[in-house]
C-alpha cells in the first residue's frame, strides 16, 4: 500500500497529465501561447480583429467559428503625425490584412497582405508599397521550405526563420486622402495544392488604379481543404484588418490621426461585415497575429459607424473593446416593416410571416418590406457564413386611424348605409360602395373603381385595419338608347355591335355606311350617322333599299344606261334593265341572246330566265388555188375540207392538215395541201408497181428480190428515186446463194455470197466457256450454187486447279493429255501445305481440281532446362510438354502452364515452369513436415513450448522460433529446444526497481519549495507573434 504522501504524489501527477492531454486534444493547432492581457497603456496592433466572441446589446455574449476562401480590407486614411520606433526609426506605418490557413494535414500557414506608408516630410507626401508574406505557423518558428512554395516572390530569412515574401515592383507617390483595398483568395488546385491569390487597389483624388493581381502563391502539400479559419474551440484564431509599426515588430507612435477602415470575409460568392470585431487581439489565441503595434498612450481609439460600416480611427489611448454590439429590431410603420441591424454589411437573414406566407430577404440597417394589414411576425438571423450567431424575433400588428370616405351614390360601413357625401370613421372598418345605382328607368350610375390612398381599385368592398386611408368612389353616369334595328359602330373609337341598352353619358357613337339585311331578297344600305349621347334617346338611322334580282345566266345588257354583263345581285328600287338579243361583241364575234323578258324595271326582287342561245365568229378559208371564202359559224361547229384536188391525169393536191377544224375564234383558216405525180416501177422478175407520189418525195425500191429459199437478187444501183414528176423506174440488180457453215460448236451460220466470191471459216471456235476447236485443214471456200460447208476441228478443254494458298491455275489442255500440280507449297517461312497422293491427271473433258494438300506449321519448343524440340506438325495435331523436369533430387522444374499444345500456327513456344526446393523440417517430438516449395514462397518456423523453454531451429539456416524464410535453396532444419534460467531472477530485479523510484518520488516533494519568476515570453518569429 502506497502511504499517503505517495498518494498525493500519484493524484498530483496524474492531473498535471490529464490536464496537458486535455489541452493537446481539444486544441491541436494551439502552438502560440499569447502575451498578458494587452490592457491600457501597451502596445498592440490596432483595427478590426475577428475572434468568433461576439457580444449583444442584453449584455450576454457567446463564441462562434467559421472558415471563408476570401478576406478583403478597405483603408481610407486622410492624414495624421505618426513615428515607427526600433528598428524602423521613420515617419513610417503599415496596414495589414492577417489571417490564419489551415489544411487537411493539421498544418497552420500565417497569411499576411500588407501596405507599408512612409512619410517625407521634405515634399509632404507619402510613398505606398504592397507586400504579400506568408509564414509556416504549425509549429513554433518553423519555417518554409523553397521547394515547397512558389509565386512571384521566394523565401528570405529573418531571425533564423525561412519565410516567403513579395514585394510589388510600383511604389506609389501621394497626397492625402488615399484609399487602399487589400483582399486574396484561398483555393485548391488540379493537384490539391493550396493557392493564396492576392490583390489590390490604390486611388487618391485623382488616380485610381485597376484591380491589381500582386501574387498567385502555390504551397505543394497535398491538401483536402485549404479554409481560413476564424474564431475555435479552446483559443481562436484571429483574422485583422489592423494598423502597426513599419515591420520587424517595430512600435507606431501616433500623435494625430485621422481614417477609416472596413473589413469583409466572402461566403458563396459575396463580401460580408464579419458579425462581431475588437480593437485589439484577444488574450489568448491560437496560430499567428501581427507583430508589429501601436503604443498604448501614443495610439489610437475607434469608434464603429453602421451606416457605411466603417471604423473610424482617430488618435487617443489603446483600449480593448468591442467595436460594436451585435442588435436587431424591427418597427413598423403604416404597412413598412423597417429593420434596422448592427452590424450593417453582416449576413442577415429576415423572415417575414403573414398570413401562412413567409418570405425570406437579405437584410441591411433600414431594409423594409411592405406588409398588409393585421398580424406580422419577423425573424433575424445573423450568420457568419454557415454558422448562426444571433437571432431576434417578433410579432406586429397592423390596425387603427382615420378612414375618410366620399362617394356620390349611397354607400354602407359596417352595415350602416349612408347618404352621397364624405364621411370620416376610425378603423377597422368594412366599406361598401353600390356596384349600380339608378336615378330612373333611363338613367343610372354604374361604379367605376375606387381611389384607395391614390390608386385606383376594381372592388366595391375594403375592410381596412388601419389609418390613415383615403377611399374616393368613382362613378359614371349611363342613359338608355334605342335604335330601330342592330348595327355595328364605333363608341368611342372602339368598334362594337349597336343595339337598345345603356350607354355612358358624352358617349361618341359613329355609325358609318352599313348592309342591314330585311331578308334574302330585300335590304337596306345605311348612310352615316354621328351621335353623342347626353340623355335617353331613340336613335333614327337613315338607308336606301335594295332588291334581289335573279338572273339563270350572265347574259350582256343595257343598266341603267350602262353596257355591263347582267349577273344575279342586288340592285337599287327603280333601277331599268334592257337585254340584248343579238349582242356584237366586235366585227367578227357576235351573242345570241334569249330571255323571258327584255325590259325590266326594278321594284321588288325579280327572277328572270336568260340563256346564251350560242356564239358565232367570222372564219374565212384561203384554198391552194389562192382563193378566199368568209362566212359566220357557230363556236364550236367543225368545218370539214375536201382530202383532193385535182389537176389533171397525173397531178393533184393532197391534203396534208386536219380534215375538219372546230371553230374557237374569229380567223382564216389556211389547210396544207402538196403536190402529187403518178410513178411506175418495173423490177427484173417482171413484176410492175404504178402509184401517186409527193413532189420531191423519195421512192425507195428494195434491196434483195428472193427467187427462192437459196438464191435472191440484190440492188445493184440507187434504192432511192426523188419525185419530180410523172415517170416509168427499172432498177439494176444481181444474183446471190446462200451458203451453210456448220462448226463444231453445234453453230451454223448461214451467208449470201455473190457468185463467184470466196468465204473464210474461224480457226478457233469457242464451243463453250470451258472447250475449244481448232481448224485442221483448209479455211477458204469459193461459191458457185447454194451449198453446205463442214470443216473439220480438235479440242481442248479449260481445266481449273485451285491450290490451298489461294492460287487460281486456269488451262486449256489438249483432249487426252494430262496436268501436273507442285508437291509442296510453302506459304511462309513457316508454314506449307503437302500433297496428299498423286500430282497429276489425265484430261478428257472440261473439269475443276482440287487436289488434297495437309497445312502444317514449323514448331520450336524451349525446355527450362536447354533442351530444344522443333519440326514439321500437322495442323491441329496436340504437342504434350512433360509435367515434371528434374534437376537433382532436391531441385525441380514443375510445369505451371497448360501441359499440352494444340498446333494452329508456326511459332516459338517456352512453356512456364515454376523452379521448386524440398524443404524438410523435424520437430523434437519426432513429427516431420515436408515437402516441394516454390522458389520465394515464404515459410514460418514455429513450434509450441513450455515458456521455461526456448526454441531454436538448426540446419541450413540458424533461426529463432517464429522465423520467416524465403525459400530460395533446399532446406532441412531441425527444432532446439533450450532451459530458460534468467526468469525469476529478471522479476526480481524490476520489484526492486519500482520501490527505489518510488523512494526518489517522495524525497522530491519533501524538499521547500522555492519562489520563481514566470518563464520568459517566447522570442517574436518574423512577422508574428507566436501566442
């Protein structure tokens, strides 16, 4: 049992060690510790620092974090007397944008985006440069490594710490007021790298530059998020927009000053006012923060201005307060819901209610939204990015105030009628106006809307909650107007459909010339006519009447005095019509006309029977003998002219154009007539042919006269004769046999050959597309009579041979000779087909050869162990490789891949064999395992034992129990077995070790404490403040 001084020895211990894991695990990034609580009178940077503590206008406060890609911050500075002390020594300052970038590997980067402002007293103005810094914050003054960032600028060293820095080319020159906007970007890229992309704007009174990329910074570390942490569990981490000395820690004393300062994190694509900021930094915090200041007397205090959401910095003493705290609320006035909020340019959220309905705003300090009457609930919400900070809620009612009414027809409120008049009343109030109202039979008011608060409404009924209100009724006045039948006008302007009914009072009516049918024969054509309607009225429309006369056909007539063509149609009462009975439609195109009646005058709807008897047309006729002839012919009639005229015995004319032609116009008709003689031909078999021919028409005789199957006549002189007049033709002629010629190929060909000509025969017939003939004897024949020639022909015939490697043979061999094919045809280096059997045969007759060959491939098979099999093998023949070489009695090849080949090409083979050891182990209780292992197989030499007992393994190998071995040789091992002696003396030992530190333990706390100074603070690390 411990005593009780060792108890507390252990109790103590054991908390210090709790409570050190406590810190290690809640806060793993918690590396910096921070200096004493920055009170009044000390140094510190001075801006906007953003913690994640918030505190609210009730007084009670809370925490929050949240992470951003993007941080933007805006200096307006409009002058001041300011001095950076050691180690700057100049009328110098700089402005910062800080923050903290966290990635997936628990690994922290300080971000830093400064201007540096220098002051030359000697021309007044102010020299501005912009520099980017980036530090490694995950452990206490790490640093960076050059091959793991890149960007515009490198790494430097300061203070023994490696960090990246880059410092833009362009220094501006200025007076004040100056602005400068700082803001960058954090993202991943292709290859999950952060990149840190920074710029800026600067612009005075009369300059103001674009956006200006300063640097895109890579840091090559594999990351699955790269987010700017804000606010955290145990210490925060801390974003600032903040001012401080020059660089290298140096202190800003400030004597005057005067500017302002906005800061905004980005969340879904827009800048937002954080929800809660500090003058100073926190206390305590995690990663880095600025590590330049300002004095704490010679410094500067800010006061928040939420309208523009500005802090406004002015010189005083350093103080840490929150710059503003956190409120909303929301008024009503008429039907606006104004909100106002704190901080404005933060993400708010409203939502409204009313009615079941909610709508959801972006809210900024005095955002509104119109509501209607009755009850209205609101709810705000203050985000920072995804994480709710702040809500506030509540409930209005919109009701209450005067309500003047004027109308100038009776009206009721709250079921009350009243008479025309104005009225004031106190909502709520519900209010009826009189849709009609009538002042007599002919004469009423019909409402045409209302002015509620100056707008004009379509309803006749409101129930209003709330005042002031203005309600005005708006009516027009209508008469009743008749008319004697329906028409179409313009009222207006607008054209619509007249008829008896109401009509508004200095109502234009315009009526113009219409067709108001009575009935299908009778109506009346009206004239036009304008109205205006100032009282009730019976309206009288002025028309002319019109009749229906029906005619069955359109014949030609005399209206009015008019010539026209007399059609069914309406016509005006009294109108006169005289029909033609004969009506020349010219000089050589006339009508005939009848009609039931031929005068007509129109005063009731008339049905008059007419019909075009016919039309005639003048057609004269010009004859060959140059004569004319005129006379009338109905259309249509056919005029038939005579097919001959004759001159005498042996001339006449032919009519060579149509023999009738159909009357369709007015013309002369001109027929084609030719000439024609009479013609005798006489031929040499005493047959004579006489006939009537054209002039100048071609007699053509014929070519052959047959005097019978075997002998014939042919033309010996022209067949062709012109006409040009009467005559007697004998053409010459001579005689021709037939001549048979029979070949071989079953052809006879039959010729005309003059007599005593000659006739050749083929030497080569082609009986068919696989057999020929070849003449023997002579080709050459003379003709005296009519006979049959037979000359005498050989054959050969087309043999075919088709060989296995696509080769095609096509001969034409001599009947009964024979054809010899090749043995072997070898298709590549290793490949080649055989024959099988003969390699020739006798032809006798057409044929087609396939001779039989056998494909085979050329082999080379590689045995592991050198030996070399190859040759000719019959394609799809089976190769069996042997399953087992053996190279001595421990040492083997066995066949891994399939143990037979089936031969399908020509081709090297090297079978897989597997080299295998036997393997032999004997255990001290006489069991033994063994057997064949493939090379680098792995075994475990192990073997169960009393633990007073050790194991050992002899052989091949000296190994401890347990062992693994790669086998790569035969093996043979045998199990040892050893006395373990050490034991009890081992657990001795530690029992006398654990009371003896027990004994050191307790002579420690009995020892008097001694009184001590606190630790010293941590050295600064280039550009930070390690908290």
């Amino acid at each position: 049992m411990f005593s009780k001084k060792e108890k507390r020895v252990i109790i103590i211990s054991s908390f210090i060690l709790v409570v050190l894991f406590s810190l290690l695990l809640t806060n793993p990034f918690a590396t910096h510790i921070a200096k004493a609580q920055i009170t009044t009178g000390y140094s510190s940077p001075v801006g906007i620092n953003v913690d994640g503590g918030a505190m609210f206008s009730n007084g009670t406060s809370t925490t929050y974090s949240f992470v951003t890609n993007g941080l933007k911050g805006v200096f307006v500075f409009d002058g001041g007397n300011f001095y950076s002390g050691a180690p700057v020594d100049e009328n110098a300052f700089s402005v910062q944008l800080n923050s903290n970038l966290l990635l997936s590997n628990f690994q922290d980067y300080f971000i830093k985006e400064e201007t540096i402002v220098n002051y030359n007293s000697t021309t007044g103005t102010y020299g501005v440069c912009i520099i980017d810094e980036i530090f490694n914050a995950t452990t206490d003054k790490a640093s960076i490594s050059p091959n793991l960032i890149s960007g515009n600028g490198g790494v430097t060293v300061r203070n023994g710490i490696s960090f990246y820095r880059f410092e833009y080319i362009t220094k501006y020159k200025t007076s004040v007021p100056f602005n400068i906007t700082l803001w960058y970007f954090t993202s991943l890229n292709s290859r999950k790298y952060p990149t840190i992309t920074f710029y800026f704007q600067f612009s005075n009174s009369t300059y103001i530059s674009p956006h200006i990329k300063l640097d895109n910074v890579t840091i090559s570390i594999t990351s699955s998020s790269a987010n700017i942490q804000i606010g955290g569990i145990v210490y925060p981490y801390v974003a600032q927009f903040v001012v401080g000395g020059a660089y290298d820690g140096a202190t800003l004393e400030v004597y005057s000053w005067r500017a302002y300062m906005k800061m905004y994190y980005l969340y879904n694509g827009n800048w937002y006012v954080p929800p809660s900021a500090t003058t100073l930094p926190p206390k305590l915090y995690s990663g880095a923060i600025s590590n330049e200041s300002v004095s704490g007397n010679y410094g500067m205090a800010e006061e928040w201005i939420n309208s523009n959401a500005s802090v406004l910095q002015i010189q005083g003493v350093l103080s840490q307060e929150n710059l503003w705290t956190i409120f909303a609320s929301a008024k009503l006035v008429g039907t606006t819901v104004i909100f106002y909020v704190i901080p404005n340019g933060a993400r708010w959220i409203g939502e409204v209610t009313q009615n079941g309905r909610q709508t959801s705003i972006s809210i900024t300090n005095g955002s509104s939204v119109q509501v209607e009457p009755g009850s209205v609930s609101y709810f705000l919400k203050l985000y920072a990015g995804t994480s709710l900070v702040y809500t506030s809620s509540g409930t209005l009612q919109v009701v209450g105030g005067p309500v003047i009414i004027n109308s100038p027809v009776p009206f009721t409120v709250n079921g009350t009628e009243y008479s025309p008049g104005e009225y004031t009343f106190n909502a709520p109030v519900t209010v009826v106006f009189q849709n009609v109202y009538y002042e007599s039979n002919n004469v009423r008011d019909l409402l045409k809307g209302v002015i509620y608060d100056g707008v004009l409404e379509n309803e006749n009924t409101f129930t209003i909650y709330y005042g002031p209100a203005y309600l005005t009724a708006i009516y027009y006045t209508q008469y009743y107007v008749t008319f004697q039948f329906t028409v179409t006008g313009f009222v207006n302007g607008v054209q619509e459909t007249l008829t008896s009914g109401w009509y508004n009072a200095s109502t234009v009516i315009y009526i113009p010339s219409q067709i108001i049918s009575v009935n299908s024969t009778v109506r009346y054509i009206t004239l036009p006519i304008n109205i205006v309607i100032t009282e009730p009225m019976s309206v009288t429309i002025p028309y002319n009447v019109e009749y229906y006369v029906t005619v069955t056909h359109e014949v030609p007539a005399l209206i009015n005095g008019q010539n026209v063509t007399l059609t069914s149609g309406w016509f005006n009462k009294s109108s006169t019509i005289l029909i033609y009975k004969v009506y020349y439609i010219n000089s050589s195109s006339r009508e005939l006309v009848n009609a039931s009646q031929y005068l007509i005058v129109v005063n009731s709807p008339l049905y008059i029977t007419t019909n075009i008897i016919g039309y005639q047309d003048l057609v004269g006729i010009y004859w060959p003998n140059s004569t004319i002839t005129y006379a009338w012919y109905n259309v249509s009639q056919e005029i038939k002219l005579p097919t001959y005229i004759y001159i005498n015995s042996t001339a006449r004319y032919l009519r060579i154009s149509n023999a009738t032609v159909t009357v369709k116009e007015p013309t002369i008709i001109i027929p084609k007539y030719i000439i024609q003689y009479f013609v005798t031909v006489r031929y040499p078999n005493g047959t004579e042919i006489s006939g009537w021919h054209n002039s100048s028409s071609i007699i053509v005789v014929p070519k052959i006269i047959y005097i019978n199957s075997t002998a014939r006549y042919v033309l010996n002189s022209s067949a062709i004769y012109v006409t040009k007049g009467p005559e007697n033709i004998s053409p010459s002629y001579l005689i021709q046999y037939l001549v048979s010629v029979e070949l071989p190929n079953s052809t006879t060909f039959n010729y005309w050959v003059l007599r005593g000509s000659s006739i050749s025969v083929p030497k080569i017939v082609n009986v068919s597309p696989t057999t020929i003939a070849i003449l023997v004897g002579k080709n050459v024949f003379t003709i005296y009579y009519p006979q049959v020639i037979k000359p005498k022909y050989e054959y050969k015939y087309l043999v075919t041979v088709y060989l296995p490697n696509g080769q095609i043979i096509k001969e034409f061999i001599t009947n009964g000779s024979s054809i010899t094919y090749p043995s072997i045809i070898y298709i590549s280096k290793g490949a080649r087909y055989v024959i099988i059997g003969k390699n020739s045969t006798l032809i006798t007759s057409p044929t087609i050869l396939v001779p039989k060959y056998q494909l085979q491939y050329y082999l080379t098979i590689f045995l592991p162990n050198g030996t070399t099999i190859e040759g000719w093998y019959n394609n799809g023949s089976v190769i069996y490789l042997p399953k087992t070489i053996s190279i001595t009695s421990y040492e083997r090849y066995v066949l891994s891949s399939p143990t037979s080949v089936v031969v399908n090409s020509s081709t090297t083979i090297v079978p897989k064999y597997i080299l295998e050891y036997y393997v032999d182990i004997r255990y001290t209780n006489g069991t033994t395992i063994s057997g064949w292992y493939s090379k680098g197989s792995e075994i475990t030499l192990y073997a169960k034992a009393p633990f007073y007992y050790r194991v050992d393994w002899n052989g091949t190998f000296m190994l401890a129990n347990g062992a693994k071995v790669l086998v790569t040789q035969p093996i043979f091992e045998n199990e040892v077995l050893t006395l373990r002696i050490y034991l009890i003396s081992t657990g001795i030992i530690g029992i006398v070790a654990i009371i003896l530190a027990a004994l050191f333990v307790n002579s420690l706390l009995s020892k008097p404490r001694k009184g001590g100074s606190a630790p010293p603070t941590p050295p600064s690390v280039g550009g930070e403040t390690k908290s």
